[in-house]
C-alpha cells in the first residue's frame, strides 16, 4: 500500500491530507471508497508536519469541518501525490497501448505487419517521449516520425458521419482526433467527415453507438 500525499490550495491556503494511493485515484475516478482512501486522521497545512488545519480555515475554505467530506473535496479537485513507481508502471502501460495500436493497424510497404520488437526498436531509434494524451493521439505523431526510420503505413478509412443534435454535445470529444471536416446543420445536427485507423473502427462504431443509441448515421467514402 503506498501511502501518499493529497493537497489542493484554497483561497491561499493548502490544504493535505496522507491517503492510500490506488484507493484515492479510485475515488478521484468517482467510484472509489473515501474511508478506504484516507489514511490521516485530519487535514493539515502540511501534512508531514502534522500541521493541523483550525476547523474556522476548513469551514471557510470547504464550508465544512468533516475530515472525509473534505478530503474527498482534496482528491477529486486537487493534486493526488504519485509515487516513482506508479508513474513509471503508468508510463508502461501508456507505450504498450500505442505500441498495440501500431500493431494492430500498421503495415510496412508490402503489407506486411510488424512484429513488437522491431517497432519498440524503431520507437528508441526516433526518442519519442510518451505522455499523458491518449493512445490514439500519440500513434498518430508516433507514426510520423517512425516513417523516418521504417517504412510503414496505415490503412485509413473515410466515414461520413450525420449526428442528431441532442447526442453532438456528447460525441464531440470522441471524433476530435479523426475529424477531418464539420457542418452544423440547421436542424443542429453535425455532419462530419473522420479519417480512422481500420484496426479502430469496430472500437470507435462501438463507443459512438453507446452514446447514441444508434442514431448515427454512417456512410463509408471511396
């Protein structure tokens, strides 16, 4: 269990408390359990000098003096402390996805797929630095620069997409990284042209129709 710092600056002050890291990052996701996340038994200025903040501070600055009601406050609104390891470990995760994307949808100038090693050693030959975008978004900037050292492509699809108005709110942030044109309608529909990854569209067509249903209406372009 790695116990770690939580802290958030309200109205000039900070605001820590010590909590159970996997615990608090699953009640910062919104579905963990604020007793099994909070490992201090108060909330300080500064938590590893058992600071202890007065409850006239905690009332003015969360309108309450409820150490778990505050410290969820802390967690979900302010910085929860990651330790080296944890973010190593989430940094490996990160490059296996994008490596597994290039896999699934890369081919080199013959149409043959890739195998994992030659594309990690493509991957140290360019440097590239991962980080906190998604899978999706670092493939696309990944595979520009590997095309300087290999030969590699990915087959793209064309999609037309019309989008009832009540679901456009929605779905937006899901076609950001594949638009390749809009048109708001009168009606306040949004029709939109995306370019996709093949080995994505099955996932994509999946996450879209939960959204809305079904009511998208698609047409592959040529």
């Amino acid at each position: 269990m790695a116990i770690v710092t939580a802290r958030i600056k309200v109205k000039g002050k900070n605001f820590e408390t010590h909590v159970n890291l996997d615990e608090a990052l699953k009640v910062k996701a919104g579905n963990g359990d604020i007793i099994s996340a909070l490992v201090s038994n108060g909330i300080f200025y500064d938590a590893h000098k058992a600071n202890t903040a007065s409850k006239a501070d905690l009332e003015d600055a969360f309108g309450t003096n409820n150490i778990h009601e505050i410290a969820k406050i802390i967690i979900q609104k302010g910085e929860v402390q990651k330790t080296q390891e944890f973010r190593e470990n989430e940094k490996d995760a990160k490059v296996k996805q994008v490596v597994q994307l290039i896999l699934r949808n890369a081919v080199d100038q013959h149409g043959r797929p890739y195998t994992e090693d030659r594309i990690n050693r493509a991957i140290s030959e360019v440097h590239f630095n991962f980080d906190h975008r998604s899978p999706e978004q670092q493939m696309h900037e990944l595979l520009e620069k590997l095309k300087n050292v290999i030969p590699i492509k990915i087959e793209v699809k064309r999609i037309k997409l019309l989008i009832p108005a009540q679901y456009t709110g929605q779905i937006y942030g899901l076609l950001k990284d594949y638009k390749e044109s809009e048109d708001w309608l009168p009606n306040g529909s949004l029709q939109t042209i995306i370019s996709i990854p093949a080995g994505l569209q099955l996932d994509f067509y999946d996450k879209l129709n939960h959204i809305t249903h079904g009511a998208v209406q698609s047409e592959e372009m040529k």
